[in-house]
C-alpha cells in the first residue's frame, strides 16, 4: 500500500510521556519501572497503565549501559541434548535468585563456540555458562576463563581456572545395569553417546557393571549419541537379528524414544518383548505414551551450582577452581520388566 505524503513515522513513547499521562513525576515513572520501593500501590497500578497505554517498553540495553555491572551471565548451549530445556529453566530461576539475568546463545553448525562467546562478551555478560557443550581442547576457554569465570554443566574438561558440574556418569550406567539384571536380564546392549559429553563415562560404567556381573559374553556397545535418529538406527539394527537382546541401557532419553517408537511400529513390545532404560529424566520420560524407566540427572542442582559459582567469583572473589559431581538416580516407570 503506498504511503501517505503527510504521514510521518510514529515517535517512540519516552519516560516523560508515561510520567506526563500518568500525571506523575519522571523519576516516580522511573521507581515503578525499575520495580523499586517508593510509590504506593495505586500509583504503581496508574503509571503502569498509562506505560502500558502508550506502548511503552523500558530500554533495557539504555538501563544496563547506565549501570557499572551488567549483572548478567551468558549461556551456551546446543540445542541437541535432551536436558537442555530443564538446566536452562533452571538457571533463569536460580539466576532471579541472586539479582542475576541470564542471556542465552546456541552454538549451531555455522556458528562455532568462540564466535558465540565473543558475542556474550560484547552483551557485557560478566560470566559465561556452557552446558554440554563437546570441547576436546579446552585452551580457548581457559583463555575465556582469564577474563570472566567459566562454568561448564554436564562436563569437565579440566582447564585452568574453569569450574564445573555433573553427574557421575559412570554411576548412572552401573545403576541401570543392576535395575535389568535385577529383573533377570543377561543379554543386555547399550547404545552410547559417541564422543558427546557424558557418554565414554556412561560406556565405562556399563562395561564395568557388566563385567562385575560376570556378564561379559552379553557385552555390545553400538554406535549412538544423543538423538532420536540414533535410537532408530540402533532398533533398524536390532530388528534385523534373529537373536535379540532382551534388553538395552540407551545414551539418554531421546535416544531411547527412538528406539520405542521403531520398535513399536515393528510390532515388538516395550517392556514384554524387550526392555528399555534411558538417560536424563526428560518431562517426555514422564509423559503416559513413553513411560520411560531412566537414570536421572538433578537438572535443578546443576544450574543452582553453576549460578552460585559465577557470583562467588564475581561477588566474593573466590578463584580457587571447583568440580562438584552430583550422584544419579533410578526413576523406575514402564519400560523395564522382568
């Protein structure tokens, strides 16, 4: 549609418009805004009525520029494990609890770590959180680690001055192990997580529970990692034998519902037929139509750990570098059966 000549562009409504509709002061305008104490309720409800009339929104890049700290920690993350929504939920909460924001940045196959990090910077975050991210060398974060404190979730890659937290993978795995041989199971297959965070220690723990229950023989790791791609590979593969294990210890939950779903359509039967335990403890775990037995990570302690580790070092100088390994769980529901 063509433009009116006469039509000029619709100015931006300032903090004086909203202080001069609500017939308040700028710097009540400002209180109310900022959600400081000072204005009573009624007029808290009149200015935020009047902003909301005027299509008013604070500019938060203007308010953080104006403040000496940022006060906000950057995360990386993947979008490619199944956790990742629950740790990322999790910090946002733990992050209001300390006077804390959080501002988020996925690492995608065109857009590497430092490129993700450089950008975090630039956003004046004051830490950087990265959660599962698959770093072999860990020599660009220690560099990162000089400048702002480091936090990773679900790995540690030991580099200098870098904190970290996760769960004892290697603990997980033995615990899914002893719930199937507990139901009778022998010939038990464990589908890995590749080179993916995680997943050696959930491949050691397996081998190594095997092997105590003198089960060797039954030993099989297939190829994997944390999708549901790599379940329907490993169930095509499975499928395909005429002698099949009666049950498999998947990389984690999505994997396992790849696995569920192709083995379903396949008419084979979970748990009747063949048995299945996941990893993580994802909300789809939980959800009636997957049922999923699996070994849970405390997604909640994680981003409490790594929250409260950046403000220690931001806010009581700590430097000392720490590794807080949390202890998994068994959450038994349908898929498993004798």
């Amino acid at each position: 549609m063509p433009r009116s000549e006469d039509c000029e562009p619709t100015r931006r409504p300032t903090m004086a418009d909203v202080a001069a509709r609500a017939g308040v002061s700028r710097q009540t305008v400002s209180l109310v805004l900022g959600d400081k104490p000072g204005p009573n309720p009624h007029t808290r409800e009149h200015v935020l009525r009047a902003a909301e009339d005027l299509g008013f929104h604070t500019d938060t890049a203007a308010q953080l520029l104006r403040r000496a700290r940022s006060r906000q920690l950057g995360v990386l993350f993947t979008m490619e494990h199944s956790l990742d929504p629950l740790v990322i939920e999790g910090l946002y909460a733990a992050a209001a609890g300390l006077d804390y924001s959080i501002v988020l940045s996925a690492i995608l196959p065109t857009r590497g770590v430092r490129q993700a990090v450089d950008e975090l910077l630039g956003l004046r975050c004051e830490a950087i959180i990265l959660i599962g991210l698959s770093i072999e060398s860990p020599a660009h974060l220690t560099k990162i680690a000089r400048q702002v404190p480091v936090v990773e979730i679900g790995q540690h890659t030991g580099g200098a001055g870098i904190d970290s937290v996760r769960t004892a993978d290697d603990e997980g795995a033995r615990l899914a192990v002893d719930h199937l041989v507990a139901l009778g199971h022998r010939n038990i297959v464990h589908v890995d997580g590749g080179h993916l965070p995680g997943a050696a220690d959930r491949r050691t723990g397996y081998r190594d529970r095997m092997h105590e229950h003198r089960l060797d023989g039954y030993v099989e790791v297939l190829p994997g990692d944390y999708t549901e791609e790599s379940g329907v590979r490993a169930a095509a593969d499975l499928l395909s034998r005429p002698d099949r294990p009666t049950a498999v210890f998947a990389a984690n939950d999505s994997c396992a519902e790849g696995l569920l779903h192709t083995l379903g359509r396949a008419d084979v039967r979970v748990p009747r037929d063949l048995s299945i335990v996941g990893y993580d403890d994802t909300r789809a775990a939980g959800m009636s139509y997957v049922d999923l037995t699996t070994i849970r990570q405390d997604a909640t302690a994680m981003a409490e750990f790594a929250v409260a580790a950046c403000a220690e070092r931001l806010d009581d100088q700590r430097t000392a570098a720490r590794d807080v390994v949390l202890t998994p769980t068994l959450t038994v529901r349908g898929s498993t059966a004798p």
